[in-house]
C-alpha cells in the first residue's frame, strides 16, 4: 500500500556513487539515467497521477490522509509494519495551485514534524496499525529522529514511545569539509534559487564539479541563523532517545555527536539518553 498525505511525503531514489560517476561522463549518461528508471518500483513522481496534489489539498491540515493506493498485499508478509516518508519537497515540487514546495535540507525539526504527520496518515490509512510507534532514521534521517524526540518534549504525540538515531545529523555547520559529499548538497539544496539564477540544473552542476560553495561559507550570518533554528543537542527531549555513532563515519564525525549528546546530558542530566559507539573493527 502506499498514500499520499498533506506534507507530500514520496519516495526518493538516490544516486549511488557508481551511478554518479558514470554520469560523469557524458557517453554514459544514458546509460546512468536508464538505470535509475530501471530501479523504480512504480510511476516516476514527476509522471504519476497518485503523485499529484489535489486541489482540496491546500485547506487541508498536515497529517490528512489524501490518497491510498494498493500496491501489494501486505497479508503476505508477517513482519512488523514500517512507515517510510519522505520530507517535504522532495518529488512533488508543486501544489495544487502550482505553488514551489521547497525542501528544507537538513532541517531536522521540519522532518521530525513530517515524521510525525507520516505517522498520522499512516494511521489513518490503515485501522489495523496501534498508535503506539518508534520513529528510527540514519543520517539526514537520524537528525529526524533525534529531533523527534525534542519535539515530543515541546508538543507531544500520543503514541510516540521514543526514537533510535544513527549518525544523526548534529549541526550543520560542523559537517567536516574534507572529501565530504554531503557539502555538495549543502550548497545544492539551501540554494533553491540556483537554477533560475545560474540557468542550469543544480543536478547538472553537481555533476560537471562546480564548487557551490565559497570558503568561509559557515560564517554567513544566514547560515549560523539557520543552524541555530535546525541543531540538534542541547535542547530537552521526551522519551527514550537511542544514539548509534560510527567511530570513523566520514559524513557525520564522531565528535559532533558526542558534543550533542554531552550538550544534551549535561543541560538535562535526567534525560533518557543511551550513547553507543561502533568501532570499525566490528566489521
């Protein structure tokens, strides 16, 4: 089954770094685009009619179920149900009115809140589901989690029961520089004016290796805004919050991580916060 609800969520497939590479070169990029096409489980977001908002949508409140679609007999499978939103922007670009829906990358409150209206579509969708659930997420989407269970503690949710988060995404602004992809998408994504302005794809531009990004982009006072509304630690959370840290994640360090949860403990000592750190020898 799969449904479509107020904050747009949809799936999203990434390029993984063979794809990228391929794509790189120009003789391949056909090639690299087919492949991806040939890993879609349904419709393409850009082309499926499930995909497009319909025009009650805009009086809608966020979290209202708007379609349901069956796509496979869930009676077939005895596991545990799982919820996989997708944050808001992300695929559906449009509103019913043709409005810009502009993805907040790397704003981990915004996604905690679209984790949470998935949760109550999800519900609403199908009856059998409790309200009891976990909200578990890796990277961007440990930020999600962690940021989940800040929110509980400012606007609860019946049900919420806590949140596991791996390599959560801390603060933005202490993203290591080095041979680090994600600051690639940093420049991509706070920039949603890039297109218009630079008359190509920001896609495009990752691809062919433009620098988006200037040196000492992090002492922007925009940017140190931004990361003080989007960072994650310090701040009081509700239920149990389970952090998972690789020792040498190069996207997300080690370090950062420790800081947030030390932030966290230290300002809310009775907090119920676990900590654990993987070693690479584990592997």
């Amino acid at each position: 089954m799969k449904s479509l609800y107020l904050s747009y969520f949809l799936v999203v497939l990434s390029l993984g770094k063979h794809v990228i590479a391929a794509a790189k070169n120009s003789s391949n990029l056909a090639a690299a685009s087919s492949f991806e096409r040939s890993q879609f489980a349904n419709d393409s977001v850009a082309q499926g009619a499930f995909y497009k908002a319909l025009s009650s949508s805009g009086a809608a409140t966020p979290g209202t179920l708007l379609k349901v679609e069956a796509d496979a007999n869930a009676s077939a499978y005895n596991l545990p149900p799982v919820v996989a939103p997708d944050y808001v922007g992300l695929g559906v670009e449009k509103t019913a009115d043709g409005r810009d829906i502009v993805h907040q990358y790397l704003a981990s409150p915004a996604h905690a809140s679209d984790v949470f209206h998935a949760a109550q579509a999800a519900q609403a969708a199908f009856l059998q589901l409790t309200s009891e659930f976990v909200v578990m997420g890796h990277s961007q989407g440990g930020g999600a989690a962690r940021a989940a269970a800040q929110r509980q503690a400012i606007r609860p949710v019946k049900g919420y029961l806590g949140s596991i988060a791996i390599s959560p995404l801390a603060n933005l602004s202490e993203l290591p520089q080095s041979d680090n992809p994600l600051i690639d998408c940093v420049g991509a994504f706070m920039t949603p004016g890039m297109q218009a302005l630079a008359g190509m794809p920001v896609a495009i531009a990752l691809l062919i290796d433009i620098q988006l990004l200037k040196q000492g982009w992090r002492n922007d006072s925009y940017v140190k805004e931004y990361v003080n509304l989007t960072a994650n630690g310090g701040a009081k959370i509700e239920r149990p919050l389970y952090v998972i840290q690789g020792e040498d994640d190069p996207n997300m360090h080690l370090s950062t991580t420790t800081s947030a949860v030390d932030k966290t403990n230290r300002n809310y000592p009775d907090s119920q916060l676990d900590y654990v750190c993987l070693s690479t020898e584990l592997a």
